[in-house]
C-alpha cells in the first residue's frame, strides 16, 4: 500500500500547521474524520499490530488513541509544518502501546497473585471474560476522556499527557512548569475526576 500520508497532509496542511488550540470546529472535523477512516488509518492499525501482534488488542489500542487525541488540544507544531502532526500521532500510538503493555503485565501480575495460578488459560471462558473487560476498559476511558475534556486548560494538558504516559519532567518542560507544579495540577485534577465518577478520595497519610 502507498504511504497514505503525504496525501493526507498535502490536503490538511493548512490546518495541521497550526496549533490545535485555533482550529476551528469544522477543521477539527475534517482532521479526525480523515484520521479514523480510510488509508491513514490502516496505516496506524498495521504500526500497532507490528507490535502488538492481535488485531483485537490493536483496534482497541487505536481506538482509545484517537478518541483521546480527538478530546485534546495539546497539538502545537511549533514551527515545523504540517509534518509535526505525522509525528505526533505516531508518538502518542507508541505511548499507548506501551501503556496497554503495562497495564496488561499488572492485570496478570495481580490475577497470578490473587489465584495462585497462570492466568494464561486457553478456552472460552477466559476469552469471553477478556473481551468484557476490554468492553469495559473502553467505556470507562471514554467517559474519563469526556471529563478530561471538560478540565481548564492547564490541567486538561497535564491530564492528557499524563495519560499519554509522559513523565512529570517531560510534561514540565512541555508546559513551562516544574515536575513539581505537575504532580501539584495532576492530583487536584484527579480529585476532581474521582469525584465525578463518584469515588472516594483516598486519605491523607
């Protein structure tokens, strides 16, 4: 298949070398829905399948991907045109395969924990149990990112690069603050998450 991308910036590339912040509605429209559908994203689907090797764990991965991209308005290309974007979007992928990763070595770290037995069961019944909370996985990252979106700017950022798996210094050096400042936006913003899902803040030690 032919790189699809030159194309794509070639036709956008007026809006893509602006940051998202001035992007108007209908050019928010145009960039996701040319994104989600078509040549560019069987390009993206095939970069996370190369290293997730399951298309089942691959759309998930993408999917979750955009619907946060969609939700953001982090993008700047700073300069260097409507490439930028192409970057970007492969970077943040990378971030979400690698967090998907991670939070599948916890899942089985804790299930090996708790029965005192592998977790890597053949049959059915564990694909069906896995397809559910992948199912729930999805819905309960679409309504964080709903309520991600809904932050003020400042924190929504810190938020969303923070879920992108950035660390503390990278989103400081990002957003012109100290990793200490970060820590400082991302937990007033988490207590204002957990409390519109509707759970209990943890005690202060």
């Amino acid at each position: 298949m032919p790189n699809p991308w030159p194309k794509y910036l070639a036709e956008l590339g007026p809006i893509l070398a602006r940051p998202r912040s001035s992007w108007s509605e209908s050019e928010t429209v145009s960039v996701w829905n040319a994104l989600a559908i078509g040549t560019v994203r069987e390009a993206l689907l095939k970069y996370a399948y190369r290293k997730l090797r399951n298309w089942a764990d691959t759309e998930e991965v993408l999917q979750t991907c955009l619907l946060e991209l969609s939700a953001s308005r982090t993008y700047d290309p700073k300069g260097e045109g409507p490439e930028a974007f192409r970057k970007w979007v492969y970077g943040c992928l990378h971030n979400h395969v690698c967090r998907f990763f991670r939070l599948h070595a916890k899942e089985r770290e804790f299930s090996v924990t708790a029965t005192g037995g592998n977790d890597n069961r053949p049959g059915e019944s564990s694909d069906k149990g896995r397809g559910a909370r992948q199912i729930e996985r999805t819905l309960n990252e679409r309504a964080l990112l709903d309520v991600v979106g809904s932050l003020p700017p400042k924190p929504r950022e810190a938020v969303t690069r923070r879920l992108r798996g950035e660390s503390d210094a990278q989103i400081g050096l990002a957003m012109g603050i100290t990793p200490v400042n970060v820590r400082q936006i991302v937990s007033r913003a988490t207590r204002d998450i957990r409390k519109r899902f509707g759970i209990s803040n943890p005690p202060a030690s």
